[in-house]
C-alpha cells in the first residue's frame, strides 16, 4: 500500500545513474506504507534539504494534481 514516499536509498540497480545509496528521496513508490519499498528513477527526486520525510512525502500526488489541473483545463 501507499504511493507517496520518502526515505533513504539503500540499493540501486545497476541501470541506476541518478541515484546511489544514502541518498534523501521522495516520490511515487511501491509500497510507501511499508518499511522498505521501491520505485523507478524517473518517478523520485532528491528531497529539498529544508523539507522535513513527512513533508516530502505529502508533495507528489498534490504536485500532479494541480499539474494536471492547470494543464488540463477546458
């Protein structure tokens, strides 16, 4: 369960370029509910230094929703 996340990498895949362990991400995630969870390079970006875990946490499904509302407008 969960979508939004942040937390700390802890492995990479070996196709990974952006990213390396103990790095503060936050984005869209498989299981973000869950003490470990996992996600594509393209769907995460490194955390604001001035952003608290929670508060990075509660920005990509707000983001998209305003992105997809001012984008997608009649």
């Amino acid at each position: 369960l969960g979508g939004d996340g942040s937390g700390i990498v802890t492995r990479v895949g070996d196709s990974v370029t952006d990213f390396k362990p103990g790095d503060y991400v936050f984005g869209l995630m498989s299981g973000a509910l869950a003490r470990k969870a996992y996600s594509l390079q393209d769907l995460i970006a490194l955390k604001p230094i001035n952003f608290s875990f929670e508060e990075a946490a509660a920005l990509p499904s707000v983001f998209l929703t305003a992105y997809y509302a001012f984008t997608r407008s009649a």
